[in-house]
C-alpha cells in the first residue's frame, strides 16, 4: 500500500516542478513536510489531509477549465495550511505563508500572488465569471457538499467536531445561517461540469441539513435531541 504521506510529497513535487519551470529552487520535499504537518494538526476534524487529497482529485477532474492548472494545485495545497476553527483569520494567514514560501521554492512572483489570491477567494467561493482557475478550486472546494448522503452526514458531523467549543444552540443558528446563504446563491459551482454533476445533490444535502437544524434533529441520525 502506497504511504499517504510519500504519495502526496510525490504529489507536491511535481507541481512545484510544473510551477518553477526552469527556475532553481530548494528541495521541495521539507516543504511538503511542513505542509503536511500543518493539515495533520489535532484540532482539525474536516479541514484534514483527506480534505486536501479530495481537493486536488476534484481539481484533476476540473483540470480542463483551469487556466493555469499548477497555480490552482499550488492554492489547493496553502488554502486551509492555517486552520483554527476559533479564529477568523485562516484564509489570510494561509495566503500570507504562500507568499512567504513559494519565493523560497523558486516560485515566480506573479504565480506567488496569483496562488495568494486564490487562496483568499475561498472565504467567499464568489469567483468573478471570468476567473476561471477562482471557479476550479472554488468548485473543488465546495465538491464535499454534492456527496452522497452518508459521506455528507460524516462531513457535517466533522464539521460539528470543530466546533465541539461552540454550545449547540449557538451552532444550529450559525451553521443554518452558513446553509441558508448557499442555498440563496444563483449556483454553488462555477464550471459547467462541476454544476452540472454537483449542483442537484449539494442542493439536496444542504437542505436536508438545514432542514435537520430547523427541526431540532441531529444531522448526523435524523434523531431529535
């Protein structure tokens, strides 16, 4: 069986690789390393490796509306490596270490900011309509939400073991107003691929959730308190 770890330092190699071109740069695997710890961390329940894989799987599949796929893959990789669930600031500190560590890699300073500002999209997942690399890793993202009903019923309840600080009627109301402001949105995913495949599922889950929260129900069983 091939070690987690080792396939997705392979992994990032090759596109920090892709992304320098001929430009000399260190060897990328501490980096991978450091990364890899950082999605590792204790307090993460949904914001984990297996969240990053399922993102760049999802962006493989998408491969063919990005623009510059190696930028996308490399905002993948920054997009949630600072995570606290108690703290606002995620998205910004984790643009902030791209910036701080693609120059290092030998990365060039447009692709850096460009990896940066993806990586700030995905507080919002509002990608202009002509930002196509913004719509890949945002549809890849938000790819969790259109899964089956079981595998969204493990991620909601990940989602809820984050929040484990959160008294529970604090997270009903917060979580059912994150629900009710995707729900509202025209559509979820931006490719046409994405939205055609995705949008009726991750509808039918968001409101089946919200419609568990609503009615006092546990998301995870269906199960009221």
């Amino acid at each position: 069986m091939t070690d987690p770890h080792h396939a997705l330092a392979a992994r990032w190699a090759a596109t920090v690789a892709q992304a320098r071109g001929a430009q000399e740069g260190p060897d990328p695997t501490p980096y991978a390393d450091n990364l890899l710890r950082r999605w590792a961390e204790p307090q993460r329940r949904y914001h984990t490796t297996d969240h990053l894989i399922a993102v760049l799987d999802r962006i493989d599949e998408l491969a063919a509306y990005a623009e510059d796929l190696p930028t996308v893959q490399l905002a993948a990789w920054f997009h949630d490596a600072v995570y606290r669930p108690d703290r606002s600031e995620n998205e910004e500190r984790s643009a902030a270490l791209a910036e701080r560590a693609l120059p290092e890699l030998g990365i060039a300073a447009s692709r850096t900011a460009e990896v940066a500002r993806l990586v700030r999209l995905t507080v919002t997942h509002d990608p202009a309509p002509e930002d196509r690399d913004g719509a890949v890793l945002c549809d890849a993202d938000l790819a969790v939400l259109a899964g089956s009903p079981d595998a969204y019923a493990a991620y909601a309840a990940a989602v809820r073991a984050e929040y484990a600080f959160v008294p529970d009627p604090d997270f009903r109301a917060g979580r059912a107003a994150v629900l009710r402001q995707l729900l509202a949105l025209p559509r979820l995913f931006r490719t046409s691929w994405a939205h055609d495949h995705w949008e009726g599922p991750a509808r039918h889950n968001l409101s089946t959730e919200l419609a568990l929260l609503e009615s006092g129900s546990d998301h995870r069983t269906g199960e009221r308190d």
